[in-house]
C-alpha cells in the first residue's frame, strides 16, 4: 500500500448509512418493468411523475442525510485528530453538503413540501476515533452510502429534471468518497461501477 499524502495538491482541495426510500427494491421491480415494457409499472411511472410530493419525499430523505453528513464533518472537524490539510478537506466537503442542503430545501419548499430539519443529535462513533484514519475512514464511509443512495434514488424522480441534480449531487459524493480514499492510501477508484 501506498504511503497517504500529508497534503493534497491545491487543485483538488476542496448516513449516511441508510438508502433513500426504498431505492434498491424499488429500482429494481421498475428498472426490470420498463425494460420489459410492463404496462403497469409504466403507468406507476407516469402517475408518479405526476405527483410532486413523491418527489419532495425523495428529497426530504437525501436532504436528511446532508444534515448528517454537515454534523458528521463537524464532529470530525472538532475531534482534534485532524492535521491542517485533512480539516481543510473535510470543511470543504462539508460546505459542500451544505449547498446540497441549501438546493434541496428550497425545491422541497418549491415543490409544497416542509424541508427535513436536522436532528438534534446523531449518534457517531466518536468513542472509535483514535487517530485523523479513523476520522476520515468514517467520513469515507458516509460518503460511499451517500453515492449508493443516491444511485438509488435517481430514477425514482417523477420530474426528470430533480434526477438530473440529484445525479450532480451523487457525482460529488462519487469525488469526495474517492479523494477521501486516496488520502487513506486507498485506491481512490477500486471498482468500474458503484452501487
């Protein structure tokens, strides 16, 4: 393995566990529908893009997880564990997600929708973290669930318009869980195809 860089080049400076409503089976039953020109998973297709509130609910739970992941950064960024060069890395990924938190809300709102608030606590691993690996092996984590909730989440969009900026969303967290990665000494890139 690789040494870890001690710092990133400027160029590149810059839970969330669970999956968006449902997004694995149900991409799947869909997915599976349409491609063999199933009428009555086209016509759910149809009759969900028409209802907008199913898309706000979809947001609702990606703008959930970007409150954890801004809480999560910060709970690392307080840690005292990180080196100058890693807090830079995690304060900028966390604005990040607090632009995501910024779009999502003011389309949840657009679309009649309450914007999901943050919780008043997460409960982290904090008792784990020892060292900046454990702090940025966590956030590396977050990130990777967040690519695959993503992924889920994408074609689940009634308005083809929310599934393209959720896709923008997904390729940033795709980019933060790779530089996160290449700075553990990870390969930043293992596999051809997430999920």
């Amino acid at each position: 393995m690789r040494k870890s860089p001690s710092v990133l080049p400027a160029a590149t400076r810059v839970s969330r566990r669970s999956v968006l409503a449902g997004g694995g089976a149900t991409l799947s039953a869909v997915a599976v529908g349409l491609l063999a020109g199933a009428p009555g998973l086209l016509a759910a297709r149809q009759a969900r893009a028409a209802d907008p509130s199913a898309d706000a609910r979809i947001l609702n739970t990606a703008l959930a997880a970007e409150h954890e992941a801004v809480a999560a950064y910060q709970v690392g960024a307080e840690s005292g564990l990180l080196a100058q060069d890693a807090l830079d890395l995690a304060l900028q990924f966390q604005g990040h997600h607090k632009e995501h938190i910024a779009l999502l809300a003011r389309t949840v709102r657009a679309l009649e929708g309450t914007a999901a608030e943050p919780r008043a606590s997460y409960a982290f691993p904090v008792d784990q973290f020892q060292s900046q690996t454990d702090v940025l092996r966590f956030a590396a984590g977050l990130e990777k669930g967040a690519v695959s909730a993503y992924l889920g989440a994408v074609p689940l969009f009634g308005n083809r318009e929310l599934a393209k900026a959720a896709a923008s969303i997904l390729g940033d967290e795709a980019m933060h869980w790779s530089v996160l990665r290449y700075v553990l000494g990870e390969n930043p890139v293992p596999v051809a195809f997430v999920s």
